[in-house]
C-alpha cells in the first residue's frame, strides 16, 4: 500500500483537504464535551524538530496525547542526525520504530528525502518553503468563524516567506482570490506565483491590497535564520504594519490572523491583536485540532 505524506497541501485534493476541516471542528467539538475518543492506543508519532517552537511541538504531542497515543521530541543533539548521519538512513530507521514523523526543519529538501525513505506517513511542520500544518489551522478558522472561504479576498501583507507560498497553494485547493502585498525584492517564489497563475495577484500597496478583503493575515518580518537581516527588513517593511485602520479598508465581515508568535509594534500593531476582527487565539488553538485530523486521515483512513 502507498504511504500517504503531507509535505504541502497539494499532496490532498480539495475534497480531502475538506473533509479534514470538517473533520478538525467535529474533534474540536468532541474535545470540548470531554469525550474521550482514543483511535491511536499504542501509536507513536517522531517528532524531529530542527527549527525550535511552541505551538508545533504543543499541538502535535497533546494531540497524539488526546488521541491515545504517544509523541517522542527528537532534536538535533538528541539524535545522530545531528553528528552527520544521512537523512536517508535515519528515514528508514526511525520509520521502523514510528507509526509516523512529523519533521520541522530548514531546507524542504530534507522532507522531501525523508519521505522517500520512509515507510510512514511524514508531514511537513514547517520548511523554509512551506507551512501547510498552519493552513489546515487558518482554514478551519475561516470557516468556523465565516464559513467557506470559496470565492472570497484573501491578503498577505508582509515577506513571501513559506506561510505566503502555502496561502498561494491554499488559494489554489481552497478557490479563492488571493493578493500578496509586499516589498519589492521581497517576493515568494516565482514557482508557486506561476503556477497559481491568476488566482494570485501581486501588490506593492497594502492599503491598495486590503480594499474589500474578507482574510488577512501577516507574520513576523525577519524569520528564524535571518536574525542578521532584521535591521534592514524592518526598514523595508515598515509600510507593511497590519493596523485597525488598515483593517477598516476592509469588507466589514474581514478577520485578521496571525501564525504567531508576533512582533507587536512591527508587523501588526498592539492594538489589532486585541481587536474584535483578530481571531489569532481561535487560530492558534485550532493548529491542534486540525493536526489531529490529518494524523487521524493518515493512520487510519
């Protein structure tokens, strides 16, 4: 039998990626009556985690918790892969031990050869190039909160980074209209623009990008790794700062989120992180529900 991955979201069709919405808010739901539902007993879940986090480590080992099964913490000074053994080896040792592998690392790569030696599902946590594990969580946050998101205006304003390549592959799955504002020389990755084609539409002016959105969304503007760009990004971006009058160039139904942690006073005001039409925490909290969705679809559907 082939083993499923997920290391972006086009590795779902839509119906699917539908089905694990759905799916996440019914868990979600099942979790705040205190209905014990355990489909995991004696499933372990590998979590290796070369980038640091919270929310990633929390949601996908108190899932696997709430679930009935059990998540190991892998770093790179607790394993071999951090003294040089080849990815491809510890692929096909730890896929003999774990019933899956959730990976958090730099270069995409690294999933993409793991994956080819795995004999377990692994999922992208997060890579320099993509995060599809948080777009499962924003998704389901739209659609609780405003329901489908079909057809609607969704705007990124900030860096291109891998949150921005994986709205422009949600835009695709999800069918909406997405338009990306952000600095010249700043841009995502041409592959992804081009391959959306013109469902995405790409802005220098955030005020120009935001007019009658229904979603937007921002994220910090130097990531982990660029720490020695900080100064020159902050400069940069500074146009880019998410506000509530900002905000209000929006569609009145428009909501705000934020993939987290967020910088207050650079990329989003104090102020909107307080603000009605902010539905950060919702978000946050749903990066466990969806998760245990998707481990659920990959280890037992």
């Amino acid at each position: 039998m082939t083993v499923r991955h997920f290391l972006s979201l086009m590795d779902c069709t839509p119906a699917e990626l539908a089905g694990l919405l759905k799916r996440g808010i019914e868990l979600k739901s099942l979790h705040q009556q205190g209905v014990i539902y355990e489909p995991l007993k004696n499933r372990v879940l590998g979590m290796i985690f070369e980038k640091a986090s919270t929310r990633t480590r929390v949601s996908f080992e108190a899932g696997m918790i709430q679930l009935g099964g059990q998540a190991i913490f892998l770093s790179p000074r607790d394993t071999q892969l951090g003294r040089g053994e080849p990815i491809e080896d510890s692929a096909r040792v730890l896929s003999r031990m774990c019933d899956a592998v959730m990976i958090r690392t730099f270069a995409h790569s690294t999933l993409d050869t793991f994956a080819a030696h795995s004999q377990v599902p692994v999922i992208n946590g997060l890579s320099d190039d993509l995060h599809p594990c948080q777009l499962l969580a924003d998704m389901q946050t739209f659609l609780e909160h405003r329901g489908s998101i079909k057809d609607k205006v969704v705007v990124w304003i900030g860096d291109g980074n891998n949150m921005c390549n994986s709205y422009i592959q949600a835009a695709m799955q999800f069918d909406f209209q997405l338009r990306i504002a952000c600095p010249e020389g700043y841009d995502p990755d041409p592959a992804f623009l081009e391959q959306a084609g013109d469902r995405v539409t790409l802005l220098r002016d955030p005020n120009e990008a935001v007019a009658g959105a229904h979603l937007v969304c921002t994220d910090v503007w130097a990531s982990m790794g660029q720490e020695e760009e900080a100064q020159a990004r902050m400069q940069s971006f500074a146009p880019y700062q998410v506000t509530p009058a900002m905000l209000d160039r929006a569609d009145e139904s428009v909501i705000f989120m934020h993939c987290l942690p967020a910088h207050r006073g650079e990329e989003v005001s104090a102020a909107l992180m307080e603000d009605p039409r902010s539905v950060v925490w919702d978000q946050a909290e749903n990066r466990l529900h969806a998760q245990k969705a998707l481990v659920e679809f990959l280890l037992i559907d």
